[in-house]
C-alpha cells in the first residue's frame, strides 16, 4: 500500500520514536517537498529537523504536484501538498491528523489515517508476529502503551502524556502550552504557508485516528 504523510504524523512518530514502523506498514512512504521543508523548520524539534535533514531510504520525497489549490486555500502548505500528492499518484491512504485537512480529504474521496491509527496498526501487525513468531513482547507493550495514552485525550495532551512516561528522550522539545497542550514553538503561519510540525490546528483541533 502506498501511502502520502503530511507533517503532524511524522512529527509526532518521530518524537515517540516510533516513526520506523511506517515501513512496516507501507509498501511505499511519499512524502511531498512541501512537508519536508515543515519538518526542517527552524522552530520544529531538534530531533525532527534531523530525521528530515537525513531522510531514512523508505521515504520516497517528490516534489510538491503543480496542481490547482481550489478548496484546499485555508490549509496549510504541507496538506495541500499532501493532498494534492494522493491524488497525484493515485496513493491508497494519506496520513493526516488535522480536523480541517482530514475533512477535506475525506470530501475528496481519500482513505484517512492519522497518528493514532498508524500507532494502533502498527500494535496489531507486532502483536500478531509475536503470537506466531515469540518476537519482541516489551515492544509490543510500549506499542499498546503508546496507543492507549493516545487515547487520552486531546492529542498535544497525549503525545505530552507519552514523553513524560520516560519513553521517549525527547521531552525537551515539547514543553507545557496553557491549558496542558504541548508548546508548537511558534503558531502556524498563514494559509498555504509552511509551517512548524507538531502544530495545534486552530481551525479545528487534532483527529489522530
């Protein structure tokens, strides 16, 4: 299956350490320019402009589709490209977290995952190997951890929730925003614009399934 991820799912699985898995699960990841240039923002985690200055092989970039934007104007430039992209290619799935881009999406005929989901399957794929196989059990737990403290809450709240277990060693790159919700470093730019991953979207919230 070939899949297109936007911004906010990297973000997030890179920060939990736990981005690996989307090979695991796809036989191809395409990841537009447009949300590449997201991860690399000056104001995103350190830990996630790394991954992006050094693409893993099972990461397919391609350059952001030249397409119309009609319908897509009050999202940002990483979704639009993201969507624009799965319908370029014909992908079967989008990894989208924000409300406002998974409901266009979904109005455009596109099969949706989001950062819960892709944590979830990838618990069922590891649990099932380990049945069969006596794999690794403690990763199977820190899979089934992960998708239950997604399941918390809102999803800055979550993911905020996951760090502060100790799995992962990234908890200075996210810090307490009022009101629990994890610090985006910066708010999100205009329409069309890039910006910083592990964003809030104040136009309609996180949908992480």
């Amino acid at each position: 299956m070939i899949a297109v991820a936007d911004t906010s799912p990297l973000c997030y699985l890179i920060l939990i350490d736990e981005v690996d898995v989307l090979p695991k699960l796809f036989s191809k990841v395409v990841v537009p320019a447009a949300v590449i240039s997201e991860l690399l923002h000056e104001d995103a985690p350190a830990a996630v402009r790394g991954w992006a200055a050094n693409l893993p092989p099972w990461v397919t970039a391609q350059e952001n589709p030249i397409r119309s934007t009609a319908g897509l104007e009050k999202l940002q430039a990483g979704e639009q490209s993201a969507i624009l992209l799965t319908e370029s290619i014909s992908a079967e799935l989008i990894l989208l977290d924000e409300k406002s881009a998974r409901r266009i999406a979904a109005q455009r005929g596109m099969r949706i995952t989001g950062t819960l989901g892709v944590l979830g399957e990838a618990a069922a794929e590891v649990e099932a190997r380990e049945v069969a196989e006596h794999l690794d059990v403690a990763h199977v737990r820190r899979l089934i951890e992960s998708v239950q403290l997604l399941q918390l809450g809102k999803l800055g709240r979550r993911i905020r929730a996951l760090i502060e277990t100790g799995n992962t060693d990234h908890r200075r790159e996210l810090g307490p925003r009022p009101g629990g919700r994890i610090a985006s470093h910066a708010r999100r730019g205009p329409a069309g614009h890039p910006a910083p991953p592990c964003e809030t979207d104040h136009n309609g919230g996180h949908d992480a399934a």
